[in-house]
C-alpha cells in the first residue's frame, strides 16, 4: 500500500507544481492511462509470443512469462502467505 500512497504523492506534487507555473497536463488523464496500459500490454507481447511459438498454449506461455504480476504487481490487501508463513511458522497461541 505504501508505494501507491507515494506514487499518487508524486502525482499530486507533480500537479501542483504544474498549476503554479500554469502549464497543462501533457495528455488528459484517461488518454494518458490507455496510454501506460498500452506500454505495459506491449512489454508482454514479445515474452509470451517467444512461450507460444516454443509450442506453449496461450495460457501457460502467460504464466511462464509472469505477465500478470508485471502488469497489476501486488494489489493492496492481498499479502503473499507465503511470506508471512515463513515469518512467522508457529504463531503464539492465545491463552483465557
């Protein structure tokens, strides 16, 4: 959670330094996020393309070249258990 707080700080900062030197916004906002997505889209073809033309289907060449964490990263509230199994292998039982 943290690195989207500090990432939509650097948006609003961005921002307001735009509006005091009176100077738009290269692209509207939506323009601009088809824009990243596209960019993020287009980073996958060739990986996946390699998976497929190796004899992969679609959806195991997608796998294979870890698209999905590339494109969404960890969302928030989603913590890896894995992670916080071997943090923690034997949490403290509560006692009355």
């Amino acid at each position: 959670m943290k690195v989207y707080l500090l990432s939509l700080g650097a948006g609003l900062l961005v921002g307001v330094i735009y509006s005091l030197i009176n100077v738009r916004s290269p692209a509207p906002p939506l323009v601009a996020l088809v824009g990243l997505l596209g960019i993020l889209a287009g980073e996958q073809i060739v990986p996946v393309a390699r998976q497929v033309m190796a004899g992969h289907g679609l959806a195991a060449a997608w796998r294979q070249a870890k698209c999905a964490p590339h494109m969404f990263g960890m969302l928030p509230g989603q913590d890896d258990a894995s992670s916080k199994s071997a943090a923690h292998p034997n949490p403290p039982e509560k006692t009355s």
